[in-house]
C-alpha cells in the first residue's frame, strides 16, 4: 500500500508538471533608452532563421509572444530601421541595428538591460564583450549558457580581437595568436560540455568543436564521440551530431588525396596524382575567378612561393565552369605556377571526395600522397609551411 501511494504521488506530481508547463513563450522586456517604434524581431539562430515572434518597442518596454519545440539558441534584433526611413533620414550613423543571442524556451521569460548603448551592435566588429551586458530570466537553458559565457567571455573577445587584428595587419604573429585563444577555447567548451550541464546548450557548443577535413585525427573523433556517451538519441540535434562526427572519419588527417581530371590551359586533360611531388611536399590552392577572397590570397601566396617554391610543388586548381572566365584570370593574376581546371565530372565529385565546401581552400599533400594539412586561411598555410622546417 505504501508502494502503491508512492507511485501515485509520482503520477500526481508529473501531471501537474505538466499541466503547469507552457505551450507557448511571452518574452517581455526592459529596455532604457529605446526608441518608441522601434522595432524587435526574435528569430532562431540556430540550423535555419526563422522568425519566432517580433512587435515594437513602447516606453522603453516590449512583449513578445510565439511558440518553440524545444529549448533553441536564438538572436533578438533591434532596429530603428522603419523610424529611420519614415523621416527621410539620410544621415546613417542614426540607423541603428543591436542583436543579443540567448537560449529560449516556452514559458513567461523576461529581458533586462541598463540601455540600449550597452547592447552589442549587430554588424561591424561584434564586441562579445556586451554579452554581459544584459539578462534573459525563466529559461533553465539559457542559465546554463550563461554560465558558459560568463566564464569564456574574456577568452572569446581575445580570439576575436586577434583574428581582427590578424585581417588588418596579415601579421602572421596574430593569426598565431588568434589561433592560441581558439585552442584555449575548444577545451574551455570540452570541459563545459563534461560537466552536462544541459544538452541543448551542450550541442550547440559541441558544434563549435567540429573540425575541418583532414585537420584531425581518430584521437580526436574519439574525444568528441564521448561527449554525449551518456545521452540517448532522444532529439534530432544530437543524432545529427553523432551522424555528423561519423562522416567525419572518411577525411581523416594522412588519407590519400584522390585522383582526379584536370584541365592545362590549353584545354588539355591530365591526371592531378602524376603531377605531385613525390620528393616532398605540394601545395593545391582551389579558388575561383568569381572568388574575392581567393584572389586576396595571390598575394600572400606569392610571398609563400618565393620562400618555398624550390621545395614545395605549387598547384592551383580552378572550380569555374566557364573557361573564359578562368583564362581572363590567369591572364589578370598571372601566377608563376600550375594552373589548372577542374572537369565537370570532378567538380561534381569534390564535395563527396575533398569534403570541399568552400574557396578558397588550400591543401597540403606529402611525399606520399597523403592530406597533412586543409585550411581557408593563408595565414594558417605559412604557419603549417614554417612548421615544416624545410
């Protein structure tokens, strides 16, 4: 019998937890300093942008109300954007955007902040910094994000401040250092995530630590399979998580870099293993003619060439499908290495082989064929070449 009310207490209080459970959020909001109008919008931040609720700001205050699954990482923009216009306003500097990222879940949450100047601006240089310059109540999510982000702050705004610092100055000394502060900040989230905290909060995190291709090795796919050993695949999140570090295996650090057909500028086919260098290393830059970022790089890579072009193979690749778009380059950037194009059979077949989602992106082979090294970044291929004491 004292078994039997047990049970019935437990059902009890799960009924009216359940009952007590909203099916929908009212986000409400202080805000000092707003505008009257202006306007607000919530969207989820995280896998696509959708709009989960917006209205406007009145005496400084605002509510909003809207409907979510689950507990979901999500930014809430502010923008003067309508007052702006509907003055004729032409002077810019008064247009204003702000967005603060929290997580948010169904029930009665509220916002605070001391004004709207201590938000963070959305487009420019982001200052992570004022994160902490607001508060989101009523979500268990977002006090266990804002625990992460209380404790990681000063170490983000160190990685984004040398990564700035590092796109003005192309000093390798702060791409370095950028590199050291993101390094810190992986295992400031490994060590978060071991204390599980909460899943959802969790895998958001875990996807910051999710490598590019070829850059890991089975060490480390190992670490980040045990980050959820003690979850079952209870949500969509997490099994695609676990989906995705599977897949990941297929391009570990040391596979051997597959053949593929190539295009010489005189509209020539040839095979791209034959080409590489069997006595050291070659370097495979994938870009474009359409590509500003992968043309930025011709410069660096120039210097890069100098310094190493008697011991490292150079090989450029185009993806374009027009050639007299690539041929106009070549004819523009004039490059002292290989160039070449890819055909359409193999441009159709990069993704699945190279993991190859973006340009550009630079690939470092070894005397053996093998893939020591992908990045984006120029100012990581010097730091990978110098590494290479040649």
């Amino acid at each position: 019998m004292k078994h039997f009310f047990s049970i019935l207490l437990w059902c009890l209080a799960t009924l009216s937890a359940c009952q007590a459970q909203k099916d929908h959020l009212v986000l409400r909001g202080t805000i000092p300093g707003a505008r009257d109008s202006m306007f607000i919008r919530l969207y989820t931040k995280q896998e696509y942008r959708e709009e989960v609720a917006s209205g406007y700001i009145v005496n400084g205050k605002f509510e909003l109300t809207g409907k979510l699954d689950r507990p979901t990482f999500c930014f809430l923009m502010l923008d003067n954007s309508e007052w702006w216009n509907r003055h004729g306003n032409k002077d810019e500097s008064k247009l204003h955007y702000y967005e603060t990222n929290f997580f948010v879940e169904n029930g009665d949450l509220t916002f605070r902040t001391s004004h709207i100047d201590s938000l963070p601006l959305a487009f420019g240089k982001y200052n992570v910094l004022k994160e902490a310059n607001y508060v989101v109540m009523g979500s268990v999510a977002q006090d266990a994000y804002a625990e992460y982000m209380k404790a990681t702050l000063p170490l983000q705004a160190r990685y984004r401040s040398a990564a700035w610092a590092y796109s003005d100055s192309k000093d390798i000394r702060d791409y370095q250092k950028s590199k050291e502060a993101e390094e810190q900040l992986h295992q400031a989230i490994f060590d978060f995530i071991g204390k599980r905290h909460h899943l959802d909060v969790n895998l958001l995190l875990a996807d910051e630590l999710l490598p590019d291709a070829f850059t890991y090795d089975s060490a480390y796919l190992d670490r980040l399979e045990e980050l959820f050993a003690y979850s079952q695949d209870t949500c969509s999140r997490l099994r695609n998580f676990r989906e995705t570090v599977r897949a990941r295996w297929a391009f570990l650090q040391g596979t051997p870099i597959g053949d593929g057909k190539i295009l010489t500028p005189k509209n020539e086919e040839v095979s791209l293993l034959p080409l590489l260098n069997k006595d050291g290393y070659t370097l495979i830059d994938f870009w474009a003619s359409w590509c500003g970022p992968c043309r930025a790089s011709f410069p660096h890579l120039m210097e890069m060439h100098k310094e190493y072009g008697n011991q490292v193979y150079f090989i450029s690749i185009s993806t374009d499908k027009k050639e007299e778009d690539w041929q106009k380059a070549l004819r523009e950037e004039q490059l002292p290495w290989g160039q070449y194009r890819v055909t359409d059979v193999w441009r159709s077949m990069l993704r699945s082989e190279y993991d190859l989602r973006s340009i550009p992106t630079f690939f470092l082979i070894d005397s053996q064929g093998r893939i020591i090294f992908t990045g984006h970044n120029s100012g990581e291929l010097e730091t990978r070449l110098k590494a290479l004491n040649l």
